[in-house]
C-alpha cells in the first residue's frame, strides 16, 4: 500500500518548548507548519522552571502571559546551599535572573519561575489554535531526507505503528538534546564538559514549610548520601529531586520506588516524611554546542542546538529566542520577500549566543549580569547594518537606545489611545520608527515596501506618542537625530539606523532592506497586479 504524502511549508519536529514556539510565530508570520511530537502531551516530568525576562517579553507578547501567571511560584530566583531543606542555609547566591526591579527598568516584562509543564501547555494551546498550525502529538519522526528542492520524512503514529510521508520545504529540528533530525543530517555536538547522567525524581510531599521563610527557586542539596538540587514545581506540593546518579553503580534505583522515597527524605532532612513517588526518569547532561546549526533545510534549534547548564536556567529562553531569530527568515524566504541567504545568517546569529551561554554554563563570563545574558547581546550578520565603530557583537548591559544588531529597546507611547510597549509593535513584519522630523523615511518606507513586496509598518515618534518632551525622548531611546530613523526586525532587533535625513531617502531603504534581506543584487519591482498575503500587506500608521 503507498504511503499518503503531506506536503507542508515547515516541519517542526518536537512539541517541547522550542518547536511549540517555532509553531506559533509561523502562524503569526502568515506561515502553514506542521509539528509532530512523538509523546501523547506535552513535557513530563517539569524540568525548567526559570523563565527570563525576554521569554516573558514574548509570552506577554502573544497573550499568554497572564495564563502563565496562574502558575507562577512566589520566590525568591535563587539557590540556598544546605545538607537538607530542613536544615540551616548555608549559603544563598542568586540564579542570574535580575530582580523585578531591574527587569522593569528595561522590559515591560519580569522573570518569573513558572514549571515547564504549565508553559508547554499554554504554548500547545496557543499553537493550536491557529488554523496555520497542525500539531500532532504522539507522533515520531522516523527517517529523513533531503533533496535540493524538499525535505522527505516519514513519520509513525504511536501504538497502532501507521507511517506517513511528508514533504516539506524546510525543518526545524526542535527535538531536544538526543535530536534524531541533527543524526540524520550528520551534525555533531561539541562538548565542553563531559557527560553525567543524572536522576530527576518528581513527588509530592508536605514540605513547602520546611524552607521556613527562604522560599527560593531551587535549593542545592550538599548531603553525604544525597547531592542533588531539590526544585519546587507547583504550588500544591509538588516538587523534583534532580541528582547526578552511576547506571552502573545503581542500576534499579530509578524504578526502586522505596529507595527513591529515602532519597527524597535524605534531602529534605525529615527520616518519617510521607513521601509519593509520583515519577522518576534518568537523562544524561552535559554542555554541549552543535557544531553547525544548518544543514541544507535542516535547522536545529533548541537543546537540539545546544544543552546548557539546567542551573543557569537559560536552556528553554535561548531555544525559544532560537526560532524567534529563525521563523521570520523562514517566512521571508517561503513568502518570497526574503532571498535565500537570509537563511544563512540563523547560524551566524545564533551560534555565538548559544556558544556563550555554554561558556557561562562552565563558568565563565561570570562578570555579566543575568539581563546581559538575555538580551544584551548584538547580532552580527548580513542581516544587520552596523555602524563604523560602533559595537556590534558581544554581550553588554540591554541596550536602552537602539543599536543595531541589538534587541530594539523598550519604552512606553501611546499608540491608537493605547499605552503599549514599544516592543509591541514588533513581530509581524519589519517596523520603521521615524523621528519626529523624520517624515521621509516613512514615505521611502512605504515605497520600499511595495517595491520588494515586504511588510514595513511604520510609526512616527512625535509629540502625540511620546509627550511634549518628544525630541529629547526620541534622542534618549535612539540616539538620533530628530529627523532619524530605526528599522526594526520582526524578532525585535535592530537591522539599521539612520541618525539623520540624507538625501535620497527610498534609495537609502532600498539598499538597506535588499542587503537585510539577502536581495542584493536583485532589481526591486512595482508590485502592480501582484497580490501580498494579507499579513504582508503594507499599511501605514501613525502614533
Ligand atoms: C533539571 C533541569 C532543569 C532545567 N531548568 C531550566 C530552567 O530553569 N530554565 C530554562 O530555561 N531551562 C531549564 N532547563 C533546560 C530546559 O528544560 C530545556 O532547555 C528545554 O526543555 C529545551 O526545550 P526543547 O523544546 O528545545 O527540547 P525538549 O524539551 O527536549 O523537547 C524536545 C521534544 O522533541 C520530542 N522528540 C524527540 N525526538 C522526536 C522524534 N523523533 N519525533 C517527534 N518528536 C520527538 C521530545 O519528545 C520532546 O518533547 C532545565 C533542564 C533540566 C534537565
């Protein structure tokens, strides 16, 4: 019998965070996906429970951040060293995320500790909701290959062992640290620390008192017999014990629901604890870097892309930044306003960042502040204009004026009688910000955008968005000229900025939006007859 065919644009595989992402900013982006996740549901047992301050940015971004909030758990983002919960604090030091305070200070966004699983499932929901969007879970990726045209992979349905075939012109491999996408295509991983297994035991105890008033997120267990972090992960008693652990030594332990149970009281310090052993799973860990995130159609992203050090809590943030930075060029490319190279600068944009959050995982770059970490890194690419001199690369503070390569900076306007972000104008197509003398750029915008069939929103940052002091306020978040502009990338980072008006401004944009989105070289066209997707059609507004 053959084998059905469905031919989709983007196959994501993996239904964890990243490939949940993946899905909904395809939708977003006016894109058809289809995702395949080889379990039932979404993620069991809750591992990540850290979640930065630009996830939170993008949660807020899509609606779902509220929902999450449901779930938030009240502590402290730090570690508090002791030989058992119980016991007397030895140490605390903080887990790199900044306080709400200094979150607030450059982000409409705060970090929160929320468990994994609560995220997935606002995520699922969210994807699913999009008639773009196909998710089908309990589903495997099988095999895979590619040819210069598509990508061929078969998948199987759970139990009842049904395959069928699907054609699609790119994947994100978003299937985690074992990815069977990054086997196929034959890219390896390149660790920087060896490998540990370790043993996450998920139960459910009355101990949350215990902590007596040092409510933080994680707690690093420093016991003779026990040597694990203990992680609260609902407000209803549920936590995880995650220890490293010898398969050799210890074969059994991991279905030894007793001895787990012992293990469980050990680290909390209480010998007639009730204790449910509500799950227990092993994995191994290790920090590692792929050594390519390409290969043909194939994108990694994701711990497909790279394993971080769980304590630092960045793993989930940077998979989920992962196809922030991808989906638009995915979209760009697939909807014809983005040349093929565009694709390239993926792995030139987020390797680095991936490679130095390894680095902070092993250690280093202790220096850099958690919100550094998180987005106060440039990209450095065809797919930015920097400036002579300027910084482009590297990790500093988040910038509060824009810069370009670096994520657009958050302020306050009002918009259509709305107080919104600035970085809620982001995310859909290109945004233009243009001072308030900057009338031209705006004109050239909407020019450029029709011509090259790509979607620039613009907005004027005048007097009635930012208030009387709109000149000196425009200058303080831009750094520009009154008669300046700031082109804005769908995923929020800065791709040019112009301190004043020059002469020949739609031959300026031209340049600029050809080379941003790998085009040089090609004549732009008018666009008369040509329809746009609706998501892509240009519109002009005003703040
Ligand atoms: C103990 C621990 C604590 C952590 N704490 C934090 C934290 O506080 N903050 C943070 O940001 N990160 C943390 N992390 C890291 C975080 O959990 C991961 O970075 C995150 O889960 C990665 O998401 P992902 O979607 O890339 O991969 P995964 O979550 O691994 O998802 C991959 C998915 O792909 C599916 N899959 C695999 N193969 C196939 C196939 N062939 N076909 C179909 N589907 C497939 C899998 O079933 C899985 O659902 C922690 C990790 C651990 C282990």
């Amino acid at each position: 019998m053959q084998i059905p065919i469905h031919e989709v644009p983007v196959l994501i595989v993996g239904g964890g965070a990243t490939g949940l992402a993946a899905s909904i900013l395809l939708s977003r982006l006016g894109m058809r996906s289809l995702l395949v996740e080889r379990h039932v549901g979404t993620s069991v047992p809750p591992l990540a429970t850290g979640l930065t301050t630009r996830t939170m940015e993008l949660f807020r971004h899509w609606g779902i951040d509220t929902r999450i909030r449901d779930y938030v758990l009240d502590v402290d983002i730090s570690v508090s060293r002791g030989q058992t919960l119980a016991g007397v604090e030895r140490h605390r030091e903080a887990l790199g995320f900044p306080t709400a305070d200094q979150a607030r200070a450059v982000s409409p966004a705060q970090p929160v500790i929320c468990s994994q699983e609560f995220v997935e499932r606002a995520l699922r929901d969210l994807a699913g909701a999009s008639p773009l969007a196909e998710l089908r879970f309990d589903t495997q990726l099988v095999s895979l290959s590619q040819d210069a045209t598509g990508v061929d992979a078969v998948v199987r349905v759970g139990i009842s062992g049904r395959e069928s075939r699907i054609r699609a012109q790119y994947v994100v491999a978003a299937d985690g640290v074992a990815s069977a996408v990054r086997r196929h295509v034959g890219i390896p991983m390149l660790a920087s620390t060896r490998t540990i297994d370790y043993l996450a035991v998920t139960f459910r105890a009355s101990i949350d008192h215990l902590a007596r008033g040092r409510r933080c997120a994680v707690y690093a267990i420093e016991h003779p017999d026990v040597n694990g972090l203990l992680v609260p992960t609902s407000r209803g008693g549920r936590w995880v014990l995650c220890m490293p652990y010898d398969p050799a030594r210890e074969p059994r332990l991991v279905r030894d629901l007793p001895a787990l149970a012992d293990k469980v009281r050990t680290a909390v310090g209480v010998a007639d604890l009730h204790v449910d052993v509500i799950e227990a799973s092993t994995a191994q860990g290790a920090t590692q870097v792929a050594e390519r995130f390409r290969a043909g159609r194939v994108f990694l992203a994701g711990d497909a892309a790279h394993e971080l050090d769980p304590l630092h809590g960045m793993g989930m943030g940077t998979g989920i930044q992962d196809v922030n930075n991808l989906a638009w060029k995915l979209a760009a490319v697939l909807q014809g306003w983005g040349g093929r190279s565009l694709l390239d600068t993926y792995e030139s944009e987020r390797r680095p960042v991936a490679v130095r959050n390894a680095a902070r995982s092993n250690g280093a770059l202790q220096q850099l502040s958690g919100l550094a970490l998180d987005m106060g890194f440039g990209y450095v690419s065809s797919a930015v204009i920097g400036e002579p001199g300027a910084m482009r690369g590297g990790v500093d503070e988040p910038a509060t004026v824009a810069a370009p390569g670096r994520r657009a900076p958050h302020f306050w306007l009002q918009h259509n009688g709305r107080r919104i972000s600035s970085l809620d104008l982001f995310g859909q197509g290109f945004v233009l910000l243009a001072g308030p003398e900057g009338d031209a750029w705006i004109e050239a915008a909407a020019k450029v955008s029709l011509a090259w069939s790509a979607h620039i929103d613009t907005v004027v940052l005048n007097e009635r968005s930012l208030g009387s002091n709109a000149v000196e306020r425009w200058t303080s978040h831009m750094g520009l000229d009154p008669r300046g502009a700031v082109l804005v990338r769908p995923d929020g980072h800065v791709a040019w900025r112009s301190a004043g008006l020059r002469s020949g401004a739609v031959a300026s944009m031209t340049a600029v939006v050809a080379t941003v989105l790998g085009r040089d070289g090609e004549e732009s066209r008018t666009l008369t007859g040509t329809v746009l997707h609706p998501a892509y059609a240009p519109s002009r507004r005003s703040a």
